[in-house]
C-alpha cells in the first residue's frame, strides 16, 4: 500500500490532541498505517534500572500517530497540501513522482 507520507517530510497534525502542532516524520510503520513525528503526541514510559541509565524512572517519548490524521506541508509555499503522484519518464527511465496539489507549478515534493 502506497502512503502520502515518507520519513524526512515536515507534517501537521489535523485532529486530535496535538492538533495544528508541526514535526519532521522519524520513522513509518507501514504495516500499522502510523507514523511517529518529533515532539508530536509525547507519551512517559516508565524505565528500569539498568546499566545505561542507573536510576530508571520516567523517560518522554513520541508514540506513533495514524497515518490519516497527518497532512503534508509543501515545502514551497508551507501550508498544508493534498499529495498527487505521476509517472514522469527522464531519459527514458519512468519514475513515480509526488507532487503538492495545492501549489500551481505542481513541483515534485522530496
């Protein structure tokens, strides 16, 4: 299954409880349909004692957030954007391009 989002892209969050916060994607779980954005919907896990960290206790990490409550910024104009694809055939190779429906020049997203 293809999805709008790839690690790197800078995402909104559309609803929920970090709704309208911004943040860089670390990591899809394509399986899961989520995505885990920095600094976006942080939850406390509770850590052992171990020879890393020798006093355990709570340490703040992100949870991942569903894929459908995530929009792209397009990088040109920074507002949120709806992600189109084509094929686009350079030198005779055909690659699959997205690109940012909102913008007019429809510019490929990286």
């Amino acid at each position: 299954m293809k999805l709008h989002i790839k690690k790197g892209d800078t995402v909104i969050v559309n609803s929920g409880d970090c709704r309208g916060q911004k943040g860089t994607v670390l990591e899809v779980l394509v399986k899961k349909n989520r995505a885990i954005v920095e600094g976006i919907n942080m939850v406390s896990k509770a850590t052992k004692p171990s020879a890393q960290n020798n006093e355990g206790g709570f340490v703040k990490k992100e949870a991942s957030i569903h894929i459908s409550n995530l929009m792209l910024i397009c990088p040109e104009t920074g507002k949120p954007t709806r992600i189109g694809r084509k094929i686009e055939t350079i030198n005779g190779v055909a690659r699959l391009v997205r690109y940012s429906k909102k913008s007019k020049d429809k510019k490929e997203i990286k």
